[in-house]
C-alpha cells in the first residue's frame, strides 16, 4: 500500500495529465541522428542534448492531440546502445513542445500521481518531491518547450525554453519521473512503445 497521498486532483481530465506527463498518442518518427541532422538542429535544442549524449540518437518521437487538438510533441533521444528494458540505466533527453497551456502545480501534482504507479513513495519522499516540481515546472504555453535531461545516478536537470531551472538532486527522482513515459507501468502504454521505437506498425 502506497504511504503517500497526493493533495486533490486539479481539474483536469487522465488524459491533459499526460499533457503534462504522458497520454494516447498519433504518431511515431525514430531514427538515428547523424552529424549532417545535427547542423540542423536549432542551438538550444543541440546543445540541450550534447550536454547529456554522446552520440544521440532520436529514439521515439509521438504527437499528443486530444479531442482532435493538438497537446503537445514529444521526443526522445539517446545513445545508441540504449535499452528500452532498462531505461533507468541510460542516460536520456525528454523534450515536450507544448501546442497548449497548462499550468505549474497540475503538471507537478499529476507528475507525482502517476509516478506512483510503478513504485512505493513514502509519505516524506512525495512531500520533498512535489516542492521540488512546483520549483522546477513552470506554467506552459504553446510554443514553449520543456527538457529533461537525466543522467544514472545524479541529479536530474530541466530546461524551459533554453534555461536551465533548479535541479532535483535526489537520483531516485529520476527513473521515477521518467517512468511515467518509459515504464511498464506507465498509465499510457502506446506512448512508451512509440517514444521507445517499440511500435514499429506506428503511422508515420
């Protein structure tokens, strides 16, 4: 049984929380990336993933639309020899490009909800854990885009729009908070096929 209980529910529906941390999704692009596609990265986006991958790769990449409206982008890179059985054993880079807004504290009391579903957090852990994504998460618009950038065993780092925000330092954060996409037990399955370039009868 789970220690820890969540504050209320803000209204949002199962699937904007995923807006915000995972839902259905349309479509799958997942390739390597290679030197030539780099150069032709925007900057930011570049320099978000070499400071995190050696030699990354854009494993997955999924369209969020709800209600026929789109929610977001999402997109996942890594280094070539990832394994999608052992995500929390790889470094990687979320990025999410928002088509809509959403504001800070559902985004970090959803985030908390479902990264319960693939592991008992103690009452203590989910206190220190939604301070620290009420720090971290801002309140998005469309166009903005928000990166995760994780590395085994250290702090996980986030971007907002090209600026780095306050880090969570607790390395149990990290396989937690990607696991909402990444993990078996993620509340979304489809998604994390698509993002892991599992699903190869993806439309693209």
């Amino acid at each position: 049984m789970r220690d820890y209980t969540p504050p209320a529910e803000p209204q949002l529906s199962r699937r904007h929380v995923l807006a915000a941390t995972s839902a259905a999704v349309m479509s799958l692009l997942a390739f390597p990336l290679t030197p030539a596609q780099a150069q032709g990265q925007p900057a930011m986006h570049l320099g978000q993933i070499s400071s995190v991958l050696r030699q990354p790769r854009l494993r997955g990449e999924a369209q969020l639309r709800f209600f026929g409206f789109s929610v977001y982008q999402a997109r996942l890179w890594t280094e070539p020899e990832f394994e999608a059985s052992a995500y929390a054993d790889h470094p990687l880079v979320l990025e999410l490009l928002y088509a809509r807004s959403l504001q800070s504290e559902a985004i970090a009391e959803r985030s908390l909800t479902e990264m319960q579903r693939g592991r008992t957090i103690s009452r203590e852990q989910g206190s220190t854990w939604l301070a620290a994504m009420r720090r971290t998460f801002p309140d998005v618009s469309e166009g903005d885009r928000l990166t995760g950038m994780y590395r085994p065993g250290q702090a996980t780092h986030f971007e907002f729009n090209g600026q780095l925000r306050a880090p969570v330092n607790d390395k149990a954060f990290g396989p937690a908070f990607f696991g909402i996409w990444l993990a078996e037990s993620t509340s979304e399955p489809a998604m994390r096929r698509q993002l892991l370039g599992l699903d190869t009868k993806a439309p693209r």
